[in-house]
C-alpha cells in the first residue's frame, strides 16, 4: 500500500526503518506544520511540515519531558495541600493607662 504511493523503494525502506524507530511509539500527533508566511510574487501561503521528535537539530538542547497523566475530577490534591495558613491575630490594648 505505502509503495503504491511512494514508489521508491529507498524512501519505502527509509519510512519503515529510520523513521518509525523514532516516531512509532507516539500515541499520535507525528507531524508538525510550522507558518513560513506569504511567498513573493502571488503571495500564497507557505508552510513546512516536519515530523515530530525525528529531527535531532531542535531536540538537541531540550532534555525528553516526563508526562503525566492530569485529571480534571475534583480531587483537587495540591490545591487543598497549599491552603493558606491563617493570619496572626494582633492583639490590640483597649486599655487606657
């Protein structure tokens, strides 16, 4: 299916081996589209399309990211965590001396 399409069988074998050790054990999102602008002349929009986590030159200086899983249920552990402490009471001297 992939070779009727590409037609090469270079870029077939660079797809199933190169690229799908890097990019195959994402649960989706593989592409990014990245706005160039408008290109001279007939002022087209232009755009670059890049596979996600296969080009080392921007994943070089950022270390891998640890994700985690957030639910948006009411448990709320953190915020209930950093209650604010309550305000010392001055004590005020109603006296008169």
């Amino acid at each position: 299916v992939v070779f009727s399409n590409l037609r090469s069988k270079e870029a077939v074998t660079e797809l199933f081996s190169t690229v799908a050790e890097k990019v195959g054990d994402r649960p989706g999102g593989y592409t990014r589209i990245i706005k160039l602008g408008n290109r001279l002349g007939d002022n087209a929009d232009m755009a670059m399309i890049e596979l996600v986590d296969f080009n080392e030159l921007y994943n070089a200086g950022k270390p891998k990211k640890k994700s985690t899983r957030r639910s948006r249920r009411g448990g709320g552990g953190a915020k209930q965590a950093e209650a604010p402490a309550p305000a010392a009471e001055t004590k005020t001297d109603d006296s008169e001396e």
